[in-house]
C-alpha cells in the first residue's frame, strides 16, 4: 500500500508530496523546498523515513511547484518529469521568480515527457497520468487507484479551482478538464491539491460553486477540440 506524506513549503504554502511505497522507494511530486532550512527539512524527513526518491514528477511547470526540483536531483541523483508543454515555464522560471520575490538559481533539466508514458510505476502499483489542460497546457494529474486519491495539482482546490489567467491558462478548459476526466473518477476519491487541505470528489460536486454552477447549467465550459 502507497504512504501519502505531505510537506508544505514557500511564501505560496505549496504542497508537496512524497508517495512511498513498502520497501522505501518514493517519488517526490511537486517539489516546492525553497530555503536551505527546507531542503533540510525535505532530506531530513526522507531520511527519518528510510526513503529512497527514484523521480520527481510534476503537475505543472508553475516556479513555486519546481523550486525544489533541482536540490532532488543534486541530492538524490533522480530524474525529473514533466508534460513538454509546460517546457516554457520551467525555462522561464528564474524571471517569473522575480515577480513574486523568488530567487531562482539552475532551472531543473526535464529527462522524462509525461505525454509520453501512461503511469509512473511505484512498487506494485503505478501512478496513472491524466492530462488535465486549463492552469497550464501541459498541466497533469496522478491518480493512484489503490488509496483512491488524485494529486490534482493547481487543477481544482477545496470549493475553488486554478487561476486561468496566467501565461497558458485557459477557463474553458480547466473546466474540461474537472467536469470530463476528474468528476467520473467518483464521488469517494480523495483530491489532494497544490494548495490548501485535501477535499474529496463528492465533496466538491456539492460545494465547489465554479463546478456546480456548470452542472446546474449556468455556465458553458466547453470549448473546441484541440
């Protein structure tokens, strides 16, 4: 069975994940350890863990879920993967830093295209990719069907979604993307987000106003086929 740790990190409060399986080998999702006391925070727990990182996955390309990529590829010697789509904020990371206060030193080198794999293995089960276009193009979700749980990203928060108004967003499609590939994964999943407390799938269905206002009709998320 997967062990779902969470860590929280940098002025934006992102939340990271490690995903551990028996035996110790994890993967690092979303890896946001900014100051030099979180990077020991983050090896500090792996360690007090046993744990063995063997990647680093990302939702998204966004900088203050990538901080923390670079010191688990120095530290651990892992790779890092991402959705090619999402190349260009990573590559320019160090200048949306500047805007929100961030110092950004080596951006991290993409070696593995979620577009190109349908899961990432982690012991005896995987973890299955759902590209869930809308807060980024290239934004992508990790669904582990054993817990039932859905690392959904900047994708859908707890009665809220992403901001679709940065560089590469789209309304149309984050709504596309919860109403069509997240919603039919069931009512009992349990959604944990890059932001804020963990919710589930039912919960959001009744109290989520941006979805509910499509399922009641109000609003039209569809767009055109890409």
């Amino acid at each position: 069975m997967i062990t779902i740790h969470t860590l929280t990190f940098n002025p934006f409060q992102e939340n990271t994940y490690i995903l551990s399986a028996p035996g110790g080998e994890c993967v690092v999702i979303d890896a946001g350890n900014y100051s030099a006391a979180e990077d020991r925070q983050i090896s500090a727990f792996i360690e007090e863990k046993g744990l063995k990182p063997v990647i680093a996955i990302n939702t998204h390309g966004h900088v203050d879920h990538i901080l923390g990529v670079q010191y688990l590829k120095d530290t651990y010697g892992i790779p890092f993967a991402l959705r090619r789509e999402d190349d260009f904020l990573v590559e320019t990371a160090p200048q949306h830093g500047q805007i929100y206060g961030f110092q950004v030193g080596e951006v991290p080198k993409v070696e593995q295209d979620l577009s190109a794999v349908e899961s990432i293995p982690l012991g005896d089960t995987g973890l299955q990719i759902i590209h869930t276009p809308g807060h980024t193009p290239g934004h992508v979700c990790f669904f582990e069907p054993h817990t039932r749980s859905l690392f959904c990203g900047d994708t859908v928060f707890r009665e809220s979604i992403g901001r679709t108004d940065l560089p590469g967003g789209d309304y149309s499609w984050i709504m596309r993307s919860i109403l069509d590939k997240i919603i039919p994964l069931g009512d009992d999943v349990t959604l944990y987000p890059g932001h804020g407390p963990k919710t589930t799938i039912g919960h959001e269905v009744l109290y989520n106003p941006f979805i509910v206002e499509v399922l009641n009709g109000d609003v039209n998320y569809q767009a055109p086929e890409k």
